[in-house]
C-alpha cells in the first residue's frame, strides 16, 4: 500500500491550484510571485507596443496589474498597469 505523505509535495499537500499557494513542481515561481519578491523596490515597467518606460516603486501587484508609485513634479502618483500591457520589466537583484 502506497504511503500517503510520500507524494513529493510539500507538507499538506499541493498548493496550487486555487489554495494560495505558489509551488509548481518543476517550474519553479510564477510571474506573480516574482513580482510579489520585488515589491518595494525602485523597478521600471516597459508599457505598450511602444516600451515606454515607467520608473517607480512597486507597491502592489494582483493578478492581473501591478501598481507603481513615483514622484512627479514633487506630487505622488499611483500607476495601475494592466498585466497585458507589460513588454518587460527591469529591477535590481
């Protein structure tokens, strides 16, 4: 009989699939989870067909935007991209 707890998966079993989890076995992390490390940091999001640039803090990220802040004219906005609209992104390590 085969043991239940030896599956490969981590304790309580696959997270993915709607649970909240992000672990894809042999694909390692998602592109949300990604930017979910990045939040916080000074990024720079290309935007559109034209890849214009957008330079800010990370502030938030959904499933399907991100939201940037950044300075300008000394007046603080929020940006919310749309995942779709996004070419590239640049961060630091």
């Amino acid at each position: 009989m085969a043991d239940a707890t030896g599956t490969g998966y981590p304790p309580g079993g696959y997270p993915g699939g709607g649970m909240g989890g992000s672990y894809c076995p042999g694909y390692g992390m998602t592109f949300n989870d990604r930017l979910q490390s990045l939040v916080g940091k000074n990024i720079t999001v290309y935007v559109s067909e034209e890849s214009t640039p957008v330079t800010g803090m990370l502030h938030g990220v959904g499933s399907n935007y991100v939201e940037v802040h950044r300075m300008t004219n000394n007046i603080r906005e929020a940006l919310i991209i749309p995942m779709n609209a996004i070419t590239a992104i640049s961060a630091p390590l």
